[in-house]
C-alpha cells in the first residue's frame, strides 16, 4: 500500500478527455508516446546515453516507439527535434530492417523511404507515418522504428529521447467512447476485524458445522457489492504481511470460528495465519470471480503443493487462481522484505548488491512455487492458473532480477515464468485531500504516475511479452483521505483513472472494496458493507466504468 519513486521513465502518453460527471466516460482520441530507444550509428557510443543524435547521409538515426495499447489508428504522425542548426537540409524518414535492436547493441540498418522534409531551422520536423503504422500494428508488432538520413555529408544535430525535446509519436484513433475493451476490474479485501468496515458474515454461523454441511455463511449485502469486480485478491484476508506460517499444518482450517477476526498482523504478532482458503475458493465459486492467492514468504514447497491440490478440487474449473509470492518485499515496512535480502545474500542469488540478491529471490521463491501448482495442475496449468510476478518499488531490481531468474536453467531448471506481471498505480500520496485543488490535483498527479509508473511497467512487460496487471491501484491520501474519498468529484478522477490505464493493463485489482475511511487513510471504494452508492463515488466510478466497458 507504499509506493516508492521509480528510477527511469521510458516514454509518456498525454491523453485529453473531456467532462465525465455523471454520464459515461468519454475517451481520448489523441494519443502522444515518447520513445522506448534511440541511437544513431556513429556518435552515439554511450550505450544510448547521448542526449543528443546525428543524421547525415552517412550517419544514421533510429528511434523506436511501442505500440502497445493503441488500436483503431486513423492517423500517426513521428516528430524530431533539430536542436542545432548548421546548414539546410532534407530530412529522410525510412522503415527499419529490423525490430529486434537495443540501445548500446547491434543497430538497424535503414530500410525503404516513408517521407522527407526541408529542414532551414531549429524546432520539430514532423512526418506523416500513418500507413507504415497500420502496417505494424496488422502484422502483430510490438514496436515501430523509425531511421532518418539527410543529404548532407555534415552532422546535423536532433535531441534523443534523454534530452529536453523527446522524440514523439502522436497518434490519432477513432476510439470515441467505450475504452478498450480489455482491462477488467478486481478488487482487494481489507483487514477481517470488526473496526474495518466490511461486514463479510452473516451472523449466528456455527462455524464447526458450516463447511461440512455447505453452508452459505456470507452477508447478501456484502456478495451483491461484488458484482463489478472479476477477481477477488485475498492478500489482507489471508494475513501475507509479517506472516510467520510456513508449514501447511500451520494454516487456519475452515472450522476455526477464528475466521471471522484476522486482524492486522505486525512484526510482534505472534504466528496467526489467515482466512480458511476453503472460505476464499467458496466465495469465489458462489460469486463466479477468479482467486487471487498470494502465499506467505516463509511457506515451503509442500504448502504450495497442498494449497494447489486444494484449489484444484475445490475450484469451480472454469474460474483461475492467480499465484503471487507474499506482497511488496520491496516495502521495508514488511517482515518479508528483510527475510528476502537475508536469503537472497545466503542463497547467492545473481545481483550486484543486496537489494538485487533479494529482489532476485522473491522471483525465485515465484518459481519454485510456480513449479508445484505445475506439478499439479498438469494439463490445465495454462487455463486455469495465472502466474503472478508483482513488482512496484525499484523497477531496475525487478527487471534485472526477471532476466536472471526466468532465463536461468541453474535457478529455474523447470522453465517457469510469468503470464502477468504486477505493478501498484496509486495516485495522491503526497495530497491533501481538503485541499481546494485537490480534484486538479489528483489528475495532475494521475498522468504523472501514469507517466513514471505505468508506461515504464509497460516497457519491461513488452520486453519479456509478458501482460502487464495491477495488483493494487486506487487513490493513496493519508492527509483528510476520507474528504476526498468522499468528494463527489472523485467520481470524476477515478473515471479518467481507469480510461487512462485501462489500454496498458488486462487486469486492475482497486484497493480496496470496503474499508473504514479516516483522515490518514481511506482506500475503500466504500467506507462499509452496505454504504449507500450515493455515498460511496469511488464505488459508483467502478460500477459505471465496468458498465460502460464490458
């Protein structure tokens, strides 16, 4: 539920919407995406670190722009900067042989001419590239490079995407309403305790009987809140954070009337395992959504194996179980994220330093875990688990550590990897949500997320073709939180949140549904069970954007 900075951004999508309250969202049409790579052939010798690139007849210019995300193009055009002008010049904009290049390595060579521009002075040259686009994007490409020559002999001098005036790819779709049509909606579970706000239960459960006799113990209100989400993540019922389980005899069994009070756990707390896992697979299958386990950092290898045996049988067969290893070991505010370093160092887990040997070992505990829900899910491993590799503190650590694990046959004899990757988008940490600009606020603050968080994910998912999902996501006050929770304005934002993430992710899990809201923290969608949806504009976003978007 912390975020932490990113190291680099990769490239920037701008979107314009317009007015949202109470209607429908209303989607962007014009789209601008900043490069993923750039170099040229002979000057740039920095491994891609030059700020600024050289064309000349001899000297070669490629820039690369994803595609990922973009659909029903009518019109894309690819802009330059010129950022110091010598002589007049015609500019040329060619295909590239290739898109398999990286910055620093082998580079393409120029392939047929798109288009050219007399060049008298400094300021972006801009080129139409629409066809050569739509090409790509029929092909099933993940990337479109662009190469540029002039007719000079001499150097003339264009930014890179590390200088001030990034190269840009603008792009115009005839996508008018109804969004992409792909990214779906889970939610997250808070804290099972009486001061939480979420009224799970029904009441007078006899909880040594319920499960044998198939008892349906959950509150109606509480199931018919459910109905826009797709996945259910159980990461706070299962009490992950500082868990001191690791043998499968330790887990809460179904017929414990303990269930009903997990709590939250500290590093002190002594071992108290979680919500029965009988009771998640139960809810899942009489609300028709898919499991989102996240096991306990310490769990060895049989509690995998026996976790996956159970949700093998007990399952409905046409929903998934998705399967992470514990929650944010980068967030040192958890036990597991010491416990990780501490084994990554003892195991001698690839990476430069401790954080990367540690970040290194959650990736490797993912696999292990992985290979026994194989073991055992056989056949029906690919429809029916999602294999979950979670990240959102240092970026560099996670994709270092991804490459060192995943395409290791000393660490990952078994081959596994991931089908998501998941990344936790919040937005208005640092707000005050009694602020009188606090609704400008949080969309300036939810296009710079978008941009340092979202875009940068997308990167590494497109670099290891793996989709990309949110395991947590939503607005992140803890300054007068319930104030702008309970804003009507909110509705607004979340709107244009979801629009804004929606072509990236296949899957985004808001945290959370239902959960006390106080000045230093409000992440409920609704504060509690049964609060009024009038009340609750978080929640009547959700709702409304799921309609809108099927």
């Amino acid at each position: 539920m912390r975020r932490l900075s990113m190291l680099f951004l990769s490239f920037a999508l701008l979107v314009s919407i317009g007015t949202l309250y109470p209607g429908a969202p209303v989607h962007a049409a014009t789209v601008t995406v900043n490069a993923v790579a750039d170099t040229d052939t002979q000057s740039d010798v920095s491994a891609g670190t030059n700020a600024t690139l050289h064309a000349s007849q001899w000297n070669h210019m490629f820039v690369k722009f994803s595609l990922s995300g973009l659909s029903s193009v009518m019109n894309v055009k690819v802009r330059v900067y010129h950022s110091s002008h010598q002589n007049n010049h015609t500019l040329y904009i060619h295909q590239a042989s290739t898109e398999n290049w990286n910055e620093g390595g082998t580079k393409p060579s120029l392939g047929s001419q798109i288009a050219s521009k007399s060049v008298t002075g400094i300021g972006y040259q801009e080129f139409d590239v629409t066809a050569a686009v739509q090409a790509k994007l029929s092909e099933g490409a993940a990337s479109a490079t662009f190469g540029f020559s002039t007719d000079l002999g001499t150097w003339e001098a264009y930014q890179s995407r590390e200088g001030a005036n990034k190269p840009q790819m603008i792009v115009t779709t005839s996508d008018s309403g109804g969004g992409s049509g792909t990214m779906k909606i889970g939610t997250n579970f808070w804290f099972l305790a009486s001061w939480s706000g979420e009224s799970p239960f029904k009441t007078g459960i006899d909880w040594a009987t319920a499960y044998s006799s198939g008892t349906d113990i959950w509150n109606p209100t509480f199931i018919s809140e459910l109905a826009p989400y797709t996945t259910l993540r159980f990461m706070d019922w299962g009490a992950t954070n500082n868990s001191k389980v690791q043998y499968w005899s330790q887990r809460r069994l179904p017929t414990d009337p303990g269930n009903t009070d997990i709590g939250y756990i500290d590093g002190s707390s002594p071992l108290r395992p979680g919500l029965a896992y009988e009771w998640m697979i139960d809810l899942c299958n009489r609300t028709n959504k898919d499991m989102w386990v996240t096991l306990p950092h310490m769990a060895d290898n049989n509690y995998a194996n026996q976790l996956a045996q159970l949700i093998k049988s007990k399952l409905n067969p046409n929903l998934k179980v998705y399967v992470e290893y514990s929650n944010e070991t980068w967030n040192g505010a958890f036990t597991q994220f010491q416990y990780t370093i501490d084994q990554g160092v003892a195991g001698g887990l690839p990476g430069m330093n401790q954080w990367y040997q540690g970040g290194a070992y959650s990736l490797y505990r993912s696999v292990n875990i992985w290979r026994e829900f194989a073991s055992v899910f056989g056949s029906e491993m690919e429809s029916r688990v999602v294999r979950v590799a979670s990240f959102s503190g240092n970026y560099d650590i996670f994709d270092v550590g991804y490459n060192n694990i995943m395409n290791s046959p000393s660490w990952n004899r078994t081959g596994q990897k991931a089908d998501m990757i998941a990344i936790a988008p919040y937005v208005g940490g640092n707000l005050d949500g009694s602020s009188p600009t606090i609704q400008s606020q949080f969309r300036q603050d939810t296009d710079t997320k978008f941009t340092t968080r979202v875009l940068t994910a997308v990167a590494i998912a497109d670099k290891y073709n793996v989709k990309l999902g949110a395991y947590e996501g939503g607005q992140h006050l803890t300054t007068n939180a319930h104030t702008w929770s309970a804003n009507q304005q909110i509705y607004n934002e979340y709107l244009y949140m979801l629009d804004k993430f929606a072509p990236y992710f296949e899957l985004f899990n808001h945290y959370a549904h239902a959960g006390t809201w106080s000045s230093g923290g409000a992440w409920g969608a609704k504060a509690y069970t049964g609060q009024p949806i009038a009340d609750a504009p978080k929640y009547r976003a959700i709702v409304d954007w799921v309609a809108s978007n099927p």
